[in-house]
C-alpha cells in the first residue's frame, strides 16, 4: 500500500514539473518573431557617415525609415500571437 502511494506521487510529480506555461509551438513562435524582431534592427543599422563633419543622406532610404520598422513591428506581432494563443491541451495531441 506505501509502495502505491510513493509511486502515485512520483507520477504526480513528474507531471506537475513537465507542465509548462505555454506549448512547444508558441515556444516556437516566440523564437520566431524575436528572430525577425533581430532581422528589423540589423536592417535599421548602417547609414553613417565617413566624416563626422559632413551629413550623409543615406539614412533617409527606404531600408531604414519604412521597411526595418514594418519588420520589426511584425515581429512584435508574431509575439503576441505566441503568447496569446492557446496552447494544444494533451488529449488532443494524444488522440492525433
């Protein structure tokens, strides 16, 4: 009878440690978005100048002010979705 209730609560206590606050894809999403998050702001680098005295209008292009934001802000999206969705519970990827 000790046998079963020592064993019961090992069960009990694996289970409880493998229970995560979101699933293995929103784990996947969040990686995903802060990757393209990265992505926006290394397309924002660059645009200096050779000479600190001269103004240089290369940080005015496209690349800089309208895309690598729009990047960046889709990657901020993608991680709200990750964190919002609602993970698969575990019957129903058992019955899969």
């Amino acid at each position: 009878m000790a046998n079963k209730i020592k064993t019961a609560q090992k069960q009990n206590d694996k289970s409880e440690e493998l229970n995560f606050a979101l699933g293995k894809e929103n784990y996947i999403l969040l990686i995903i978005g802060f990757a393209i998050i990265i992505i926006g702001f290394i397309l924002m680098s660059g645009g200096k100048a050779e000479d600190p005295a001269v103004f240089s209008e290369e940080i005015f292009n496209f690349r800089r002010i309208t895309l690598a934001p729009l990047v960046v802000l889709f990657g901020f999206i993608i991680e709200i979705f990750a964190i919002m969705k609602k993970p698969k519970s575990e019957k129903t990827l058992n019955e899969e």
